[in-house]
C-alpha cells in the first residue's frame, strides 16, 4: 500500500507539470514510454545552466522580482550539488531532466519555482541543453585528437629516419620513412578536429526563448540568455530552433568519420603486432591474454577500437531515420535523439583515448622494418628513375625497362642490387654502375625529397610544425 501511495504522488506531481487538462494520470506503460529520465539525466549540468540564465534574464527584464530569481538561483545550486554528490531523487514519474530539477527546487524554495518556467517550453529547453552538452562534447574530444597527435608526433620525430615499407593494396609498393607514416594520422586527425570545430560552430545558436514553438509574448531578452551561456547568438527562426536536429546529426557525422579514421590505424597496428609482420608491439598495458592458449598476446584494445565505428556510424543511421520525415516543430520523436548520441560520444571518446595511448606505447623493430622495406622489389621505380635521370630517357620507356629487369631478377632469384650489371645492360645498354648507388630501401627513402615527401629531412620539418602547433 506505501508503494502504491508513493506511486500515486508521483503520477500526480507529474500531472501537476503538464495535466492540467487530463483527468486521470497516465497508464504504467505510456509512463515507461514517455520517461527519458534515465538518458537524459546526463544533461543536468546543462539544464541548469540554462535555467540560472533564463532565471537572470526574466528578472533582469521585469518579468519575475529579483527576490524571486535569487531564491531560484540559490536553489537551483543546491540542486546542482546534491547532483554531484550522488544524492539526488530522480523520480521516472517526473519524466525527464526539466521536470525532475524543477520539482526538487520546488521542495527547496517552494513558490517561487513556479516561476522559471515563465517564457520557455521543455521544448526550448531540451534543444539548448542539448547543444550546450554537444558543444562540451566537441571541446573534450577536441582535447583527445590533440593527445592523440602529440603521442603520433614524439613517435615520428623518434623514428624519422627509421625505413619501413609503404603499401599499395597491402603489397609492398615504396620505401618510406615510419615518422613519415606516422605523422600521415597526424593530418588525418587534424581534419578531424575541423569538423568537430565547424559542427561545434554551427550548434553555437540558442534556441532558449522559442518556447514551445511560437516564441512568447513576455518582453524577454534573448541576447542577453545566449550571451550568458556562451551561444554565439540567437536562433532567428522559433519553429527551428525547437525542431532542428541537424546539429546533433553534423557531430555524430564527424564522430562517425572519425572513428572510421581511428579505425583504419587500429588495423595496422593489429596486422604491425602479428608475427608475419613483426612491426612492432605493444606493452603488457595494451595486450590480453587468452584463455586457454598460454603463449598469445593480443592487441584487443586496438581491434575494439577497429570496431567502434560500427556502433557510432548505427547512431548516425538511427538519428537520421528518426529524423528523417517529422513534420515541423516538435515531435516527441525527438526524444529518441538523445541516447544514440550519447553513445557514440562515449564510444568515440574511449576510442580516442585507447589510440593515444597505444600510439605512446607501441616498441617498433627496426631490423624488421628496414628487412622488410627491401622486400618485393620496392626499388624499382627508383630504377626507373635513375633511367629518366641519367639516360634521358621517357618515364613510360624507364618503366618498361625497369620492369623487364625486375622481372629478369625475379627470375634469377635475385634482388635488383645484388643483379648483375651485364644483366641490367642486357636490358639497357647504357646503364652503368651508378645505378646501384639508388638501389637500396633507404636510398630510396631518402631521395623523395619534394614536398610532402618521405625523406627524413622533410618528416623532421613537418615534426617541428606539428610540435610547434599544438605545443609538444
């Protein structure tokens, strides 16, 4: 019977929010349906945030007294700190975030709560916490791609001029420098930050004053709320700023790239750890056992990484069909937006931080890089080069050249700089013994000396920008 009486009140303090017009609360599964408590409680912070400012604000234009702004600015802290001490009630009946900080401020300051809710909806309300937690999402995971360069820097700079192969369909193609390989994630990362940044931008607008969909008739001032919470401006258009989704579809889109991106270095450190590679490996730190094969060391933080994007791009695709159709202004739809997001910045954010650390730990082997850059007759388009070099002759017949010369020491099981020169003439008279001075991997290497290129002089100028850029 006490359950029951709980029960009761709670249905009938969710009414008092919303019900005036109903007569009965609502049925224990449209309650279970209509809670989002339990997703959304992750944006207190934010809900009162907003509430504080919307709070100065109404007092500021004469809307509410002052009295009664800073008994709702007192209590609202209050709220804030019994939140972060783990001792909040959070009551499913109150449905969601809004609903539960403004009843537990009731019981604080009584009256006067029913005040904050004056010239706003939960539907401005909802759409500016929102932003405010994607706009701290994108500054923290701002933060986890700069980590994640500076650990991929320092292992560039230590291994500028360490020869490993470069691959073309997973087959050894060319010579390249690993701090040249490395520092490539570099870029890719910091295309990533740009779309996080240009995303974070464009959700820079309040929607706090659009009310339920139409504005409001109270003389607010919508500068001065934006301003307060650090939105760049108002959103100019009420029916959008409570209907838009885009801005939570732009993130996960980015995120969604992103950990495409992670994912693709995941792989090769997985294929760098194996034992046909023989790359290099990871510590004690990043590796687990098996189970029942006492000899394995696995990189199973690195193939979980290889599988985030499998849930982040399934939240993208989920928002986009829950979006995708609804008529404007709001539809509690949208209250589906909230858990898939969320997510995907948690899957993305320890993906981050799992590639930071792995890039800070991997032990590479340069015996076995340097062996392995020599491999598959990786210099034979330096071959080919020194023909158009030295012999004037087209790149088109240079490489046929080389190519019947590779191909002859294929045959003869040789690599090209263990090759005969008569066997190389016997091809193109007019090569002489200059040419083995460009047959080795780390000649190689160090002869592609344009811009953007893998010689370790231009891997230390890039090193030296990068460290000057995010201060490593």
């Amino acid at each position: 019977m006490a359950d029951d009486t709980k029960d009761d009140a709670q249905t009938k303090t969710s009414s008092a929010m919303w019900g005036g017009r109903f007569s009965a609360g609502p049925s224990a599964v449209m309650e279970a349906i209509n809670a989002s408590i339990d997703v959304d409680k992750r944006m207190a912070d934010q809900d009162i945030d907003g509430s504080l400012a919307h709070s100065q604000m109404l007092a500021a234009t004469g809307v509410i007294s002052s009295e009664d702004a800073a008994s709702i600015q007192r209590g609202l802290e209050q709220v804030r700190s019994e939140i972060h001490a783990g001792n909040f009630p959070w009551s499913k009946a109150l449905e969601d975030v809004h609903m539960n900080v403004e009843a537990r401020l009731k019981d604080i300051i009584g009256e006067p709560a029913g005040r904050l809710h004056t010239a706003r909806s939960r539907n401005d309300q909802v759409a500016t916490d929102f932003r405010l937690w994607l706009r701290d999402a994108c500054d923290r995971i701002d933060a986890m791609l700069a980590a994640y360069q500076t650990a991929l820097v320092k292992q560039a700079e230590q291994h500028a001029d360490q020869v490993m192969p470069g691959f073309t369909h997973l087959q050894t193609a060319q010579p390249v420098s690993l701090g040249h390989h490395l520092l490539s994630y570099v870029e890719v990362a910091q295309r990533d930050r740009g779309r996080f940044a240009d995303a974070r931008k464009r959700l820079n607008e309040s929607p706090l004053g659009c009310a339920a969909l139409a504005g409001t008739a109270f003389p607010i001032d919508r500068e001065m709320t934006a301003s307060a919470l650090g939105f760049d401006r108002p959103m100019a258009n009420s029916l959008d700023g409570v209907a838009a989704r885009d801005f939570a579809l732009e993130v996960l889109s980015a995120a969604s790239i992103c950990a495409v991106n992670l994912s693709r270095f995941a792989e090769e450190i997985v294929l760098w750890c194996t034992r046909r590679f023989g790359f290099a490996t990871l510590s004690d730190a990043w590796s687990t056992g098996s189970s029942i094969m006492p000899q394995k060391r696995n990189p199973d933080a690195a193939e979980l990484v290889r599988a985030k994007p499998g849930r982040i791009i399934g939240s993208l695709t989920g928002l986009l069909v829950v979006v995708k159709g609804l008529p404007l202004a709001y539809s509690k739809d949208l209250q589906e937006d909230k858990a898939p997001v969320f997510q995907a910045i948690d899957d993305l954010e320890l993906a981050l931080l799992s590639m930071a650390g792995m890039a800070a730990d991997l032990t590479f082997f340069p015996e076995a890089l340097e062996a392995a850059a020599g491999e598959a007759y990786s210099d034979a388009t330096d071959l080919a080069d020194y023909v158009v070099r030295e012999l004037g002759k087209p790149f088109r017949d240079a490489h046929h050249i080389s190519g019947s010369i590779v191909k002859l020491a294929e045959a003869k099981g040789l690599p090209l700089a263990a090759l005969p020169l008569a066997d190389m003439q016997s091809v193109e008279p007019a090569i002489d013994d200059g040419v083995f001075s460009v047959l080795s991997a780390r000649a190689s290497m160090m002869s592609r000396t344009s811009f953007g290129g893998t010689s370790p002089v231009r891997v230390r100028e890039q090193v030296a920008v990068w460290k000057d850029r995010l201060g490593c």
